[in-house]
C-alpha cells in the first residue's frame, strides 16, 4: 500500500473513533477557573481546586525531576557501544513507573475536582465544552 493511501486510512479510522471517551466526562481545571461565575463554584470548592492543583504541581515536579534523571541513565545506557540489554529494560521500567505516576497523580486531581461538583456544575460544564471549538 503506498504511503497517501496508508495516510487516507489512517485518517478515516482515526475519524471514526471517539476523540477521548475518558476525558469527555472529565473538566479540566482551566475550564472550572475560566467558568467558574458561569456554574456557581462555591468558595469551598475554589479552595478544594486550588488545594488539588497545588498538591499536583508539588508531586508532578519531584516526580518530572527523577523522571529526567532516569531519563539521564539511560541515556548514558544507550550511548554505549554495546548496550546491556538487562539493564536498558530495568532502566525502561523506572521511566515507565515514573510515567505512570505522573499520569495518575493528574488523573486523580481531575478526579477529585469533578467529585466536588454537583451534578448541576457538571451539566453546565458539559454544556460549556460542548460550545468550545473542538481541538485539532
């Protein structure tokens, strides 16, 4: 199959598939900030979001910083003439890990501040996104 055909499949299978099934029933905080007069957010719930954030922005950067260092070693790994293979993929499982964290650190937060909102907030934010031009 020539390459302007592989692209036309590839962009008519990835038009038929949903965006982000997960990320749809889920609100960025910016969205909440940016709307936050518009779906009735309490001050109560303003604290809980600037609480979330600020414990994700601390874990995210420890954990960004001993992902570079990982990154870092396996970098020196890698630039060997031969590379241990044993080692590489060792090295591989501390980034992924690390990977892995720094998703679910950020997957918790947005989780958190949805359970925060009423049910209420959460149709007028739908709402709101839905009148947004799509990404991409």
């Amino acid at each position: 199959m020539n390459t302007a055909l592989s692209a036309v499949c590839f962009l008519l299978i990835a038009s038929q598939q949903p965006s982000d099934p997960i990320g749809e029933n889920l609100f960025p905080p910016e969205l909440l900030m940016q709307h936050q007069q518009a779906i009735g957010l309490t001050e109560e719930q303003k604290t809980l979001v600037r609480t979330e954030i600020q414990k994700l922005q601390v874990r995210a950067f420890d954990l960004q910083f001993q992902l570079q260092g990982e990154v870092e070693k396996m970098a020196a790994l890698t630039k060997q003439h031969r590379v241990d293979e044993r080692q590489a993929l060792a090295q591989l499982d501390r980034i992924l890990n690390l990977e892995e964290e720094i998703k679910r650190a950020h997957f918790l937060a947005i989780i958190r501040i949805k359970n925060a909102l009423t049910p209420e907030q959460q149709a007028r934010l739908q709402e709101i996104k839905k009148r947004l031009p799509s990404p991409g």
